[in-house]
C-alpha cells in the first residue's frame, strides 16, 4: 500500500493499493474460493448455503466500509 498527503485536507492521508496489494487480494480470494470448494464437497452445496445464511445473519447487512471515519473506533458488537 502506497500512502501520501491529502492536497485538499493537510492531516489526511491519501492510500492506493499498489500491484504487489492487488497480487495478495488476488492470491486471498483464490484461496477463499478453494476453501469453499472444499467445504462444499465436505457437506454439500445445500448444507454450505444454510451456513453462509447464518453467518449472513450473525454477520449482520452492512458491509464494512472502510473509507468511513471511525469505523475502527467503533465496538464491532454493536449494532451499526
């Protein structure tokens, strides 16, 4: 991850993900995707659907947005 000053907000810093960030992102999703596999051939695809809608449930809606201020202050137990 690259960081820089924010021109237009002198104690903001500016992130980009750099190719070797994009590479990880990549290399992260292959391996989600593999282990998914793997647990749909270890109980199946209905048994695998049941469980991602209770992790859906207890995981609550909302995505966490990371570009949103104070998202990591926040106790992540309570409700957004």
């Amino acid at each position: 991850m690259a960081r820089g000053t924010d021109p237009r907000h002198a104690r903001r810093m500016l992130l980009q993900v750099t190719p070797l960030g994009f590479e990880v992102l990549r290399q992260g999703e292959a391996i989600f995707d593999e282990l998914r596999d793997q647990w749909e051939r270890q109980i199946g695809p209905a048994q695998l659907e049941n469980l991602e809608t209770h992790l859906a449930e207890l995981a609550g809606d909302p995505a966490v947005r990371f570009d949103t201020p104070g998202w990591i202050s926040r106790d992540l137990g309570d409700p957004v």
